[in-house]
C-alpha cells in the first residue's frame, strides 16, 4: 500500500492547542469502499500505528485476503471480523494540525438503521458514499434521509471508485445532478460532491491529478476547513440543570450552585433569567468553572451557575430567558426512530428521558410511517417495527421544556425507555408541541429565606 | 461582546462532555463508584470530578482494585493523592480474594494477577452495592473498546454484551439497572491518548513518577522491557540490565513494560507520544497480546 506512514505531511504535536473539533459520521456498504476510504483517512494522517498494520497484514494473510484489508482495522468485534461486515458503530480517531476529529463509522445496512441514527445523531458532518459505477441506489437515498432527518448540517456525497470509470467527469455530474435533484426535499443547508477512490487515495488527502476537471476541494481539506462555528445555536438560551451542588460545608454554608451543560445561547453574570417549569425570575449571580468565575458561558460548556435570589431549582428544572424559552408541554408530535424488536404501538407506555428530566409517555397515535428509502408516508400503519421511522402523536405524565429538532437538536430530542427491559427503544425528534398552560412569571421575594 | 468567538478548543469540548457524564451518573445512580488504578486516565477522571462537584464532596467513593503486584511509587502516589482531596478510598484487594480461594494464584514465569483482578472487582462491586463503576478506558486504546458505549450495561454476572448494546443517542444516557445489574460509564470515552497528555500538561496535574524516565532494573521479553520484581519469575537467559525508562501505561508490575525513554518532562513525553509510532497497549501490555480479541473476551467477562 503506498502512503507516507513515515514522512511527515501531517504532524500533529504542533499547533495543536487551537484546534478544533469535527465529529463526522460515515455511512456506506462494506462495497462502498467505506472503511478503505476512512483506512485511507487515518493512514494518510498517520493515525494507524506500526503494531495495528502489522496485525492487520498478518490477519489478511491468514484469511487470504489476498490485500491488506484495512476494514480489518474497523471491524472491532469477533462477530465483525468473521462476517466481514460492520454491525455497531465504532468511534475512530485522528487529527490534524488544523482539527481534530470524531469518526462514527456506522453501519450501512438497513437492518442496522439504528446503529447509524445512533452515530448521527452527534455528527457536524455525514459522509455519504457512492459507487460510482452503480450510481444512486436505494440506500444512499436512505443514509442521506437519515442524515437530514437527525439534521447534521453538513452532508459530504463521496463518490467513489472513481478510478473504475476511468475518472469519467460525466458519471460524477450525473450523480451530482440526479441527488441534487431529489435532495432539495431533504432540507439539508450544505451538500458537497466530492469524487474520489479511496484505493488509489485521489482526492482523499490530496487533489487528484487524474481529475483535472474536479475543482472543488480533498475530503480531508473539506473536513478541516468546512465551518461548523455557526451550527450552534448561540441564540436561545437553555440551560437543564443536572445537579445541584450544595456542600453544606462550613466554608461553603451558604453555596447553591446549578451545574450544567448550556444547550445553546450565551448566558453572562448579571443576566435576567426565568427557571422553568416554575416561572421564577431571578438574576445570574457567578457563573463557575473549576474553581474560578467566567463573565459569559456558551455551548457545550459544563458549568454551575449562582443565582440572586433563593428560588426552588432542581434537577430536570431548565434555566432561560423570560422572553425566549421553551414550550412546558404534555403533548408533542416526533418523528421517531424505533430501536427495538417489540414494535411501537398506539397506546404503548414508556419512559421518556428529555434533557435531565424523566416522565412516562404514552403513545397516543402513530400518523405514519416512512418507508427510509423512497420517503413514501404510509398513514395506515398500525406499529413501527424495528429500525422503522415515523411520526407520532405522545402524551407525557409531567410538562417537558421542548424545543423543536430542528432549532435546537438538545432540547428537541428525546429517548423513549421500556420499562420492561430497560433498553432504549426510542430515538425522538420533535416537530412540535402544544402548549401547556405556563404559570405566570412571578418575580421572587428577594431574600426569603426558607 | 461582538468580538466574541465562543471558539472552544477541542479538549474543552472534551472535559465538558466528560463533565456533563460524570453528573449524570451522580443523578441518575443511587451507588456510584469511581475506579482508580493509579494511572494517567484515572487520574484525570479525579481531576474532571473535581470540576464536576467542587466545591461539594464526590458524591461517589474512590476505588483502588490493588493486585498486590502494584509499583510501590504508585501506591505511595495513590494515599498521598486520595488524602489532598479528602475523599473515602476503598481498596478491594486481589490478595484477598486469593486468600479466601475465590481465584487461584496462576503459577510459572508467565503468571498474572491481571485476570484474576475481574473477580475481586465484581465481588466489590456486589459487596458495596455498586450500580456505576466509573473507569478511565479510551475508545482509541483497542478494537473492541472503540465499540463500547459511554454507558455500558452489565448483567447481575458483570458481563458485557457487544451484541445487545443499548443504542447511545445525543448526549441522552440511560443509566436504568435492575439490582445487581450496573453500568460502566467511560467519561473519557472519546479522548485519545495524545488528549490526555496534553490534558495533563495544560491542567499542570502531577503523575506518579514512573511516567518519566528512570533508570531501573529491567529485563527483555517478547520485545517488551519488565520490571525487575518479586512479583516475576525470570526465565532461561533472560538476563536483568539497567536501562532508562518510562511506562506508557500503569497495571501490574507483570504485565506492563516500560518503554526505553530519556524524557523526563512532561513537555519531553507529550513529543515522544505524538512521534510514537505503536499503540500504548501495544508497546506495553502483555495481556492485550494472548489472543486477537483478548480484550473482547475479558471485557464479555467483566474486566474494566
């Protein structure tokens, strides 16, 4: 295999402390070329150890491969290994002077639809590949679905096997025009069409020489370069609150702090802010962090945060602005994607987890379900069966402070837990919600102690 | 205020995540514990429930599975540690469970107390009525753990599934067990071995000593370098030198091998291990090297 495993092109102990960080998922069949091309990716950047390569050449020959398999070098359980294919999603890693990087490697068999929704729903980026000798088929519509229903906001087509049409510019425009076409339905903000071959390393890392028609940029130079800043939604405040630190100590006696990830939006000292679902209006006293105070927190940041006044806060509570906060509510509508053998049914009971809160919910009406591969919407559905995805009407024991997905991917997804079991069963993407009835805002007593 | 980024760096992005899990856990389980061994991860978990609960206590014990093969430096490091933080430390102790003929001493040169620490660590678990075990295992350091999820369900027998994980979405993790069963929860999940180095650098943390090069009495086996100790059977023409070293990871004094090293910094390690061209468990542990999915089958039995 040529490569530079030695030279140094890439090296990652130099200015590495303003790096940022892109997490990506990749979905494609094992003919896809998919973990070639992510073996291309971690070779090329250096990522695969001499003693992990060795091991792979070795298992290669004793299964004669008859090549260096590097799918080997992703397929991390027994059973993977021996079926040659890829069930779970496994985390990969590497980096670059610019980034540094989170791969999901998922699955992408449709009877594993779970395991990629599971590593999408994390992802900045999807990557998506295409044969380019079979162009698109039923599962790169799904896998593209799939990466705009959990809304990442990039969407990376990688053609390849580019080098098996003889580097044709005209296979590659009819595929880019063919999705483009029917991804306009998708909703997604940012797609780019990137052709490559993943064996012979063109365009994966560097321009390749034997597209000279291609001028766009190497998957490596679009994943360190494609901006991700502006994904975050810094506009809505919302932060659930996960623990409350009281030490009681004689020199922390009087310490009430809210400790939490901010979900999204900027909260600094001095901010007014409504605590839901009580209606409590206060002001941010300090915000901490390690030890210290910060002027100003904002995603993903862990923090606690102090407020002026003594108000009820507790866990599952949620910490906003008075003019901007989520719907409390009883009664949402998802789109869900169903992770378990028992089906869902209209009046199935589960535990429902939303940011720190916990409820029950029961399923009051299944609207449809989507067939994943031709977005058909089948409204006669009476159950969602495993992997299946559709839209349901639930109704829940206790208000939720929701969101929809689509403005806030924390404060609108849930998951939906068989109590039975104990498995999660459900992934959940809200679309909307109804109102509750929300108490008034009331201002707090200042120093009423209790 | 308009001038403001809100960039965060990558390893900011990773404490906060390990942070968010870590109280998570606090919430949701009713008997957590923290598993420390004394080595780097570990220590940066200490570190990390720091930030997660201070000024408040842990809401969690700490606990040490001592295999009585331990590198004294870091036993002497572990007390002196547990009591700057003034927290409860509990030692389940592999002696122990040997004495009391739950495990069999293996015998001969190859020996190892490695196996047998799975045991002494589910009896503690049951012992205490842990539901969570927090531990410091990377995604990246092996195969099968690049499969693991954050959270992950163990049966009343403390085995691992890989087959039947539950499926791990957003930042939405189910810690739900009935009793008996519990959860290990890996906060450090997705820091490489190169983010936990320079983690430690930029925190200022102190390692135990052995992290830096020293000169010690070794002797050469399957290319790797061990510690001379009471604790190993030296075979035909293995002969003992003195070299310089320093170990890349902290287990059994049996098991782990030193690699040959000058670095004596912390800025001196952080270069080597971002030139490294081998994995550290790799290089160092002979027990990830018995067969070719070792650590799966430990791992479906209950180790770390």
């Amino acid at each position: 295999m040529p490569g530079p495993a030695g030279n140094g092109r890439i090296d990652v102990t130099r200015g590495h402390r303003a790096s940022d960080l892109l997490r990506f998922a990749t979905a494609g069949s094992v003919d896809d070329g998919k973990s070639t091309l992510i073996g291309r990716l971690l070779y090329e950047t250096k990522q695969i150890f001499a003693d992990q390569l060795e091991h792979v050449e070795e298992t290669s020959r004793r299964r004669g491969d008859g090549y260096v398999n590097l799918a080997l070098l992703t397929d991390g359980l027994r059973a993977e290994r021996e079926q040659g294919i890829t069930i779970d999603v496994a985390y990969r890693y590497f980096a670059t002077p610019r980034r540094k990087f989170i791969i999901a490697d998922t699955p992408g068999h449709e009877q594993y639809t779970r395991n990629m929704v599971t590593g999408a729903s994390t992802a900045d980026l999807a990557v998506v590949l295409i044969d380019a000798r079979k162009g698109v088929v039923e599962q790169s519509r799904r896998h593209a679905f799939i990466a705009s229903l959990l809304r990442i906001p990039h969407l990376v087509f990688c053609v390849n096997k580019m080098d098996l049409v003889d580097y044709d510019e005209e296979v590659f425009e009819r595929i880019d025009e063919e999705i483009s076409g029917w991804a306009a339905k998708l909703d997604v903000s940012d797609i780019t069409f990137i052709p490559v071959s993943a064996l012979n390393g063109d365009n994966v890392v560097e321009r390749s020489e034997n597209m000279p028609w291609y001028c766009g940029p190497s998957l490596l130079y679009h994943l360190e370069h494609v901006h991700i800043g502006s994904d975050r939604n810094l506009i809505d405040a919302r932060f659930p609150v996960q623990w409350v630190i009281r030490p009681m100590s004689d020199e922390h006696h009087d310490y009430r702090g809210y400790a939490g990830q901010i979900a999204s939006g900027t909260f600094r000292t001095g901010d007014p802010v409504i605590v839901l679902p009580s209606g409590r209006q206060t002001r941010i006293a300090r915000i901490d962090v390690d030890g210290g105070t910060v002027e100003e927190a904002f995603p993903p940041l862990s923090v606690t945060m102090l407020l002026e006044d003594e108000v009820d806060v507790s866990r599952g509570d949620m910490i906003c602005r008075a003019h901007n906060h989520p719907v409390p509510t009883q009664e949402l509508d998802a789109m869900v994607c169903w992770m378990a053998d028992a089906p869902l049914q209209a009046r199935g009971r589960y535990a429902i987890k939303h940011t720190t809160r916990n409820a029950r919910a029961v399923v009051e009406d299944l609207r449809y379900r989507i067939d994943v591969n031709t977005l058909h919407r089948d409204e006669s559905a009476a159950a969602l069966g495993l992997n299946e995805i559709g839209r349901v009407h639930l109704r829940t024991s206790a208000p939720l402070l929701v969101d929809e997905y689509r403005r806030n991917r924390t404060t609108g997804s849930f998951i939906l837990i068989d109590e039975s079991t104990n498995s999660t069963v459900g992934a959940g993407m809200i679309l909307s919600a109804e109102r509750a009835e929300h108490p008034e805002p009331e201002r707090a007593a200042t120093g009423s102690g209790h | 205020m308009q001038a403001m980024t809100y960039e965060v760096s990558h390893l900011r992005v990773l404490e906060a995540e390990a942070i968010h899990i870590m109280r998570e856990v606090a919430a949701e389980l009713e008997h957590p514990v923290l598993l420390f061994s004394g080595g780097k991860d570990s220590l940066v978990l200490l570190h990390l429930a720091t930030k997660a609960f201070r000024p408040g206590r842990f809401p969690f014990p700490v606990m040490h599975v001592d295999t009585g093969h331990n590198f004294p430096e870091v036993l002497e490091f572990r007390d002196r540690l547990i009591a700057r933080l003034d927290e409860r430390l509990i030692v389940a102790s592999v002696q122990e469970s040997i004495d009391s003929g739950r495990v069999a001493e293996e015998t001969g040169p190859r020996a190892s107390r490695n196996r047998l620490q799975t045991v002494t660590l589910l009896d503690a678990i049951a012992e205490h009525g842990f539901d969570a075990a927090f531990g410091g295992a990377r995604r990246d350091e092996e195969r099968a753990r690049a499969k693991e999820r954050v959270f992950s369900f163990r049966d009343d027998f403390g085995q691992w599934e890989p087959k039947a994980q539950r499926p791990e979405l957003w930042s939405l993790y189910n810690g739900r067990v009935r009793k008996g069963e519990h959860v290990r929860v890996f906060p450090i999940s997705n820091w490489t071995e190169l983010d936990v180095w320079q983690y430690i650098a930029e925190e200022g943390l102190e390692l135990p000593p052995i992290y830096f090069a020293h000169r010690r009495e070794v002797f050469r086996r399957d290319g790797m370098l061990y510690a001379v100790s009471p604790f190993v059977e030296l075979m035909d023409g293995e002969e003992p030198f003195e070299a310089s070293v320093r170990y890349r990871t902290v287990g059994d004094m049996s098991c782990t091998g030193a690699v040959e090293s000058t670095a004596a910094s912390l800025e001196q390690v952080v270069d080597e291990i971002a030139a490294t061209r081998i994995t550290e468990r790799g290089e160092t542990r002979a027990d990830d090297r018995v067969t070719e999915a070792a650590m799966e089958d430990r791992k479906r039995e209950g180790y770390f």
